[in-house]
C-alpha cells in the first residue's frame, strides 16, 4: 500500500477512492484531502505554485527554491 502514488488513490474520472486510504488518516487530513480539487482537462493543465513564505510575502527568490526542489 505505501509504494503506491497518488493517482492510483482515484478512480477513472478523478474521485478519490476514500476505501483505499480512509481507515489510515485522522477526519482532519480526511477533510483537508476532500478539499483539494485534482487537475482536469475543463479547469486547465496543472501549475506550480508556492507558499509566500514566513510572513507570507511572496518573492521571486522563494519561487526558485520551489522549482529547483
């Protein structure tokens, strides 16, 4: 089970399949997973964001670190 990757948690159209993994997350990163919607061909291609930071101040400099990672 922990060798798999997060695409083979979905099914053919891109709903989490909650039985494969429900019974090992606490209800808090149940829902937190629930809310995060998967790339789909009607929203657009998938893109690279980051996180601004400790103040939450987003720079170029923190942009470089995430797409060198």
């Amino acid at each position: 089970m922990f060798d798999l990757v997060v695409a083979s948690m979905a099914d053919s159209s891109g709903d989490s399949n909650w039985s494969l993994f429900q019974h090992m997350l606490p209800y808090h990163v149940l829902l937190r997973i629930a809310a995060i919607k998967a790339p789909t061909v009607q929203v657009g291609n998938d893109i690279m964001g980051w996180y601004g930071g400790v103040l939450n101040r987003f720079a170029v400099k923190l942009t470089y670190g995430c797409a060198l990672s």
